[in-house]
C-alpha cells in the first residue's frame, strides 16, 4: 500500500494524537487519584485522628496503633531484609561468576519477584507462625515482608554497584588493595545513593502490603500499642481494609483519612528516595 | 642487572585463543623499556601479567615464569597484594578514584594499613613532586580530583603509583589522551624516575617509543619478535618485520 | 621498604594473616547472602507442598475439580476460583496493555523531555500505590459508578476488579516496556528516518519490532502482576465463586484465587481440610507466577542470543 507524504503525515498525527492522549489520560487519572484522596482524607487529618487510640468500635477516635505498627513493620523489615539483600547484590555484582550457579541464582530472584503477595503470607503463615511457633507477631509479619522485599532490594542495589565504573575496581586492585577493601572504600560509597533508593521503593512496597500480614502478624484491633516483636500489631494498610469492608457503620470521613496517611507515608518514601537520586546525579564525579 | 625476567611466558585466553607465545626477556633495573608493537599484540597483556592484574581477567597462563628479583610473580602462593604495592600502575586513561587529590595519593597507604602521618605528608609531596605535579595542587590538595585537567589527572596517577615507592613502575599508554605539553611532562618525569625505579611503558606510538627507550621490545600478534637498544633498534632494526612496522607500514 | 614476596609460614606477618582471614570470611558470608534467592525459593515451595498436598487426599480429585466451592459443607471445588482469576486477569489484560502500550511508546518515542520528566516520576507513584487504596477508591468510587451505568444490582463485579487489576498492571507495562524501547539503538531509528520514514513509521515498523522480546516481557509480567493481586480483587469483586459461563459474567461478581485465600485463611483451623485446599490453591498460584516468570525470562534470554551471535 503506497501512501503519499501528504496521506502518511496524517497517519502520523493521528497516531501521536492518541498515544499523547492515552498517555496523558492516565498521568491525569493517577494524579486526580491521588487528588481525591488528599481532598476528602484531608478534612479527617488532627492532632487526635494521628495520635490517639481509637474507640467506639474504630468508629471514633485515631489511628495512632495502625501508623506505629506500620512503622515497626517497615523498621523490622528493613532491619532483615536490607542486610541480607545487600550482601546478595554484592555477591552478584562483585564475586558471582558467570556460570550455571549464578544463572540459578537470578532465576530464584526473578521468581521470588514474581509469587503473589498471598503466597507469601500463607508461606509465613506455615514457617514463621506456626513451624517456628512466633505466633502472629511483628517478628512474623517482618520476615515475611523481608523475603517478599528481598528480590527488589538485590536487583535495584546490584544494579547500582554495576554502574561503578569497572576502571575504580582495577584501579583499587592495582595499588594493593583486597576486592573487600575496593568494595568497602570505593564500590559501596559509589553505590550507595542508588543502594538507598531501592531499599526505600523496596520498603515502600513493604510498607503498603496487605496480604503477607493478614495471617503472619495483622491484628483486627488492639486496645494498646504493641510492646514486643512478639506482639501482634494493627498496621495502616491492613486497618484501610478492615473499616472500609468490615465495620459496617463507618464513617466515610475516617476511612479517608486512613487512606490519606497511608498513602502520605508510601508517597513520602517515593519522594525521598526521588530526592536521594537527584541530588546522588548531581554530585556524582563519572 | 636485571630487574625482571620472563622465561619462555606464554598465556592464552579462557576461550583457548593464544595472547601471549613463549616470551623470553630480560628488563634491566633503573631503565626505561618499552614494549611496542601494534595493537593487539599482547604487550598490555604482559604488562598486566607482571603485576598480576591478570588476575581479574579471563586469561589462564599456560607456561613460564616472571621472575621479579628472583622470584617467580606467578607462583600461586604469592601475596599479590604485596606485589601490587612493590609494582605500581598507570594506565592508558587516567583514572582518579572519586575522592579528594590528597586521598587519591594516600590511597595505597590506607589499604596497607599505613597511618604514619608524617611519613603520609612527605611521601605525598614527594610524589606529586616526582610527577611534577606539586607547585600546580600544592595549595589545593583538598580539591575533588576529578577537578584536574586530563594532564593533571594522569600526573596524579602516576604520583599515586609512586606513592609507596614500588621497585617497577608499569604504564600502559599513559599519554595517550594527553595533549603534546602534557606528554612531555610526563616524559621528562620519567627520565628522572628510572634512576630509582625501574620502569616499563608500553608507549602510543611508535615515535614515543623512539623518543624515550632505553630497551625496546617489539611485539606483533603475541611473539616477540625482536629485542634491542632503544636508538639502534629504531635506526637498525635487524628483522624484516621490525623494520616494516617501524616505517609505518602496519598499525 | 621490606616485602617478603612469598612469605613462609614463619615469615607470614601477623597483620598480613589477619586480613587474609577477615577476607576470606567476608567473602564467605557474603557467598551464602548470594544464595540466600534460590534457599528462599526451595523452602516457599516445600512449605506450599508440606501443607498443601496432603488436600488431594483428603478431597477426591472430582470434587476439588468441580465448580462448587462452598467450604463449610464440604465443597472445595476450585474451578469457579480458577476461572475468576482467568476472567478478571483477561479483562484487566485487555485493558492494560493498550493503554500501557500507548503510554510507554509516548513516554519512550513521543513525549518531549519535559513531559517525560513529568509523566515517568507519576507513573512510579502508580505502581506505589498500595493496593488496598486502589481497592478502597474501588468501592467507594468506581463501583456505584458501574452499578448505575450497566444498571446492575452490584457495582462489585468482575468488571471493577478487571479495571482496577488493569491499572495495577499499567506501570508494570509501562516501564518495562519503555525500558526495551530504549534500548533499541539509535542507529536503527536514524537510518528509517535516512531513508524517508516518518517518525511514527519508524516507531511502527523498526522500533517497535525491534523491542517486541522486551515488549513481551512486559505484558507478561504484567499478567503476572494481575494475577498475583490480592487486597484490590477481594475488596471489588464482590466474593461469590461462580463459574463464569459467558461474556455476562464480566458484570457479575466473582472470586479471585488469591482473594480466596485471603478472606478465608484467617478463619480456618490450621490442619484442617479447608486449610490444606487454601495451601494447595497456593501451589497453583506459585506454579502460574513459575510459569509467567520463565516465559518473560526467556524472551530477554533469546534476544540476547541473537544479539551475541550477530556480534560474534
């Protein structure tokens, strides 16, 4: 089929004039999401709705338990996963060889990435509640969302490593050093911005997930702030399920709200992982 | 006296292709000697075989010995560290670590676990003095390294790999992106190494290499096919194909 | 300067040994941290297996593979689970793509650098998303909307998860989709433009194609995504497990394998037979995410193949 130049232009126009607004239709849509919630949570947002217990059947009062269980959650998952992840990446990018047994390796983190976020829970469930007898506790519901966060934090912190010019490495080598004391002093402070924003969009996910706590460590409702690791805890994304579907009678102000914090704490995570990289790009000396 | 031995070296890559064939070649102390040839003949090969930098390679030495002093570099029991430290490093880009000008020099200190600070503070003017570099950074050494112009930055590389005062300083086309007054700065400097340190360079090109050979090593496609003075060589080469390179024939 | 090239035993300095042993630890933890991926994968799938096989004893193969799940009298047919899982992926899947296309090929084709500095950092804040809030908008906004649009008894059907999975899905499309746009070379566009191609014939017949592995990949994983979703398709499909039989069920509720588990895994006694289905629905869902995740992998692998071969 020839078209001519005349015929073919308007092809094109037609063409970029619904890609541009297929695409423009979604960023508007994501961001009148997020709009949306802003306006209708924002009216929920005081003093006492942050940092005070709730009562009357959640009906009244705050949601202080759900955002400190949430930030333990994040903390302890942080605390297992951001070690062991790192030392993973570190093993891909600076000693794996390329053989059969790094190849195995990247698949089990490809699929890791890939189970559902339920299976997950049902695995911490069976290993972490019950096996190990923790209980459905903030130690349970942290391991979980640990091996869940795991593939991200490898893949997003091997990828930086991999961006340190290998020059820095040889270089480091070549004036006597060992390759622990060239990832020590050179590789890992060059990696690090782009270290920290995966752990952070890793945690991120960690934080917002619902699935892998229901049956590892999410409580419906507690009277008191947990105390222990061994303590069961409320957590934000669990409690937005529980009063938008379970609580019959709730009000609509209340689950706005919940979802407002919810979605401050992800989106602040976001933002200041976005700020690390910037800022990492700018000074980077390569 | 010879500072280097290579004995019947030969090295091949892991996929079986031959870099290096049956190398023998003796590098005189307190000497500048070039290794020349055109690319792809295996000269930075050898270079890194000496410091075992080869190491991080996929290459697999298939027979021979480099004996520095005596001893045999390849022997697998060796602290290649140690041996790091006694052979320096400059390679063809210069490549300054992303830390301040001072910390690029102390560096090699910090690895070995050298923190005399008197000894640190002389050995750092004593070595961008080497390079001819003290009177430019002597008042900025503070200064992110990256800051430097290429001729400078590769002035520090050489300070650097002098740092520690090694025995044998290896440079792998160290002027290579370097402008004409740059290159002649870090010529000069070398004259005035090789009387402490034994020096090997493997030079851009062939005029570099005539310029500033005490020794001269041609290779061509992993031989080496012929050892001589530097002047004579480059004037009276005895082989055909030295001959033919030198003028310009090939590479 | 003293060195001892060759150290004897005796000669071997004590600050030399120690970091050789420090080394050598270092290097050795660090090793088992690399293996840490392929232990948690085993010990996932022999915990899935552990609970959940022992359900084909205890539930004859005939009524697991029936279409009645009703736990408490014991019908544990899984098949209306499976077919809600198919039926909501398929909408979102027709729904994502498209759009994820389109976006990804604007982003990565079309879009001046200024738009793209704006649209890529907000599509990030969509695959942020907590999927409980998506779920939330879900019942609160986009169900009453379905309900008095189809004029339907129920906004909470297989047709609002399908859309909410669909935008799940979206950024996964999009990034990894531009991602393989990105990395066609230069040099293949340039010379389509050489030769008189418009812009868009370009995108359309070099750039596309010449991503189409990586394109691949990311509709695949973006299946997987869907698939593997919880908390949104729990709080919009309206939970009944019904067959869907026809193009109607897309306006009827449904019910998710995983949303399954979910809402009934916290209410069962731990051994029970119920708790056995719940795990061995699990094996299922670990298997498909197995299948989806070796397929995208292999369409990356290939294309590197090729690439090396051209080069070698």
């Amino acid at each position: 089929m020839k078209l001519s130049s005349k015929q073919r232009m308007l092809v094109q126009n037609l063409a970029f004039a619904a890609m541009s607004l297929i695409a423009s239709l979604t960023v508007i849509f994501i961001v009148l999401i997020v709009v949306y919630i802003v306006s209708m949570g924002a009216g929920a947002i005081s003093f006492e709705f942050i940092f005070s217990m709730p009562y009357d059947g959640m009906r009244s009062g705050g949601i202080l338990p759900a955002i400190i269980g949430t930030f333990y959650l994040t903390l302890g998952t942080a605390a297992l996963a951001v070690p062991l992840g790192l030392g993973a990446a570190i093993f891909l990018s600076e000693y794996a060889p390329d053989n059969q047994m790094t190849r195995i390796i990247r698949i089990a983190i490809t699929n890791l990435s890939g189970i559902p976020s339920v299976v997950y829970g049902l695995f911490g469930l069976g290993l972490f509640v019950l096996f190990l007898q923790l209980g459905t506790s903030i130690l349970a519901a942290s391991m979980t969302l640990a091996i869940m966060t795991l593939p991200v934090i490898i893949s997003t912190a091997e990828e930086a490593l991999r961006t340190v010019p290998q020059s820095f490495r040889v270089v480091s080598i070549s004036l006597g050093g060992t390759r622990w004391q060239t990832i020590r002093k050179i590789v890992l402070p060059e990696a690090m911005p782009g270290i920290l924003t995966g752990v952070i969009l890793g945690l991120e996910r960690a934080a917002g997930e619902t699935a892998p706590i229901m049956f590892t460590g999410a409580a419906f409702f507690l009277p008191q702030l947990p105390t222990s690791l061994t303590d069961a805890t409320m957590a934000l994304p669990y409690h937005l399920f529980v009063i938008s579907t379970q609580v019959p009678g709730m009000p609509i102000q209340i689950q706005f709200g919940t979802a407002l914090v919810l979605l401050v704490f992800v989106l602040g995570m976001n933002l200041i992982a976005s700020i690390i990289r910037s800022r990492a790009r700018a000074k980077r000396q390569w | 006296m010879d500072k280097i031995v290579i004995e019947n070296f030969s090295l091949e890559y892991s996929d079986g292709t031959e870099s290096l064939r049956e190398i023998n070649l003796r590098i005189p102390a307190n000497q500048l000697t070039v290794l020349f040839g055109p690319a792809g003949g295996g000269k930075s090969t050898l270079l890194r075989s000496i410091n075992r930098l080869n190491d991080l390679a996929d290459v697999k030495v298939t027979q021979g010995k480099i004996l520095l002093d005596g001893v045999n570099v390849l022997d697998k029991k060796l602290d290649t560290n140690n041996l790091r430290r006694k052979v320096g490093m400059v390679f063809a880009r210069p490549v300054v670590l992303p830390f301040s000008i001072r910390r690029n020099l102390t560096y090699g200190f910090e690895l070995a676990g050298i923190r005399d600070a008197a000894l640190i503070e002389e050995s750092v003017e004593r070595s961008l003095g080497q390079a001819a570099l003290w009177e430019e950074v002597k008042d900025r050494l503070d200064d992110p390294a990256t800051a430097l112009s290429g001729g400078q930055q590769q002035r520090l590389c050489l300070a650097r790999s002098l740092i520690q005062q090694p025995d044998v300083i290896l440079l792998d086309e160290p002027t290579s992106g370097l402008d004409p007054i740059s290159t002649l700065k870090v010529e000069n400097s070398l004259q005035e190494l090789k009387k402490d340190y034994t020096i090997v360079l493997v030079p851009h090109s062939v005029q570099q290499a005539a310029r500033i050979a005490d020794l001269a090593a041609f290779f061509l496609q992993g031989e080496l096919i012929e050892v001589g003075i530097g002047a004579e060589l480059f004037t009276k080469p005895t082989k055909s194909r030295t001959q033919r390179y030198i003028e310009g024939r090939y590479g | 300067m003293d060195t001892h090239l060759i150290p004897g035993p005796k000669k071997r300095n004590a600050k030399a040994a120690f970091s050789q042993v420090v080394e050598t630890l270092i290097s050795a933890v660090i090793k088992a941290m690399g293996y840490s991926a392929v232990v948690f994968v085993i010990m996932i799938f022999y915990f899935l297996m552990s609970e959940g096989l022992a359900a084909v004893g205890e539930v004859p193969l005939n009524v697991l593979f029936s279409a009645r799940w009703y736990p408490i009298e014991g019908y544990y047919g899984i098949l209306p689970l499976i077919s809600g899982s198919l039926l909501v992926t398929i909408g979102a899947t027709l729904f994502a793509v498209p759009i994820g296309l389109a976006t990804a090929i604007f982003v990565a084709e079309i879009a001046p650098r200024w738009m793209r500095e704006i649209f890529k950092p907000v599509i990030e804040i969509l695959a942020g998303l907590p999927s409980v809030v998506l779920g939330f908008i879900g019942i609160i906004a986009l169900a009453p909307q379905l309900r008095q649009l189809f004029n339907l008894p129920t906004g909470l059907t297989a047709l609002a998860g399908s859309i909410l999975l669909g935008i799940i899905a979206i950024p996964t499309i999009v990034s990894i989709a531009e991602d393989a746009l990105d990395g066609v070379p230069r040099s293949y566009r340039d010379a389509a433009l050489a030769i008189g191609a418009t812009k868009w014939q370009t995108i359309w017949r070099v750039t596309l194609p010449a991503a189409r592995s990586g394109v691949l990949t990311a509709v695949m994983l973006g299946i997987g995504r869907a698939i593997g979703e919880t908390m949104t398709v729990m709080m919009v499909t309206g939970n009944a497990p019904i067959v869907a039989t026809g193009l109607g069920a897309i306006f009827m509720p449904t019910r998710t394998m995983t949303a399954t588990i979910a809402a009934e895994m916290g209410e069962v006694a731990n051994g029970s037979v119920h708790y056995h289905v719940l795990f061995l629905i699990g094996i299922i869902l670990f298997l498909i995410s197995l299948a989806v995740n070796i397929i995208a992998s292999a369409m990356v692998f290939r294309v590197k193949k090729r690439a090396e071969r051209i080069l070698s």
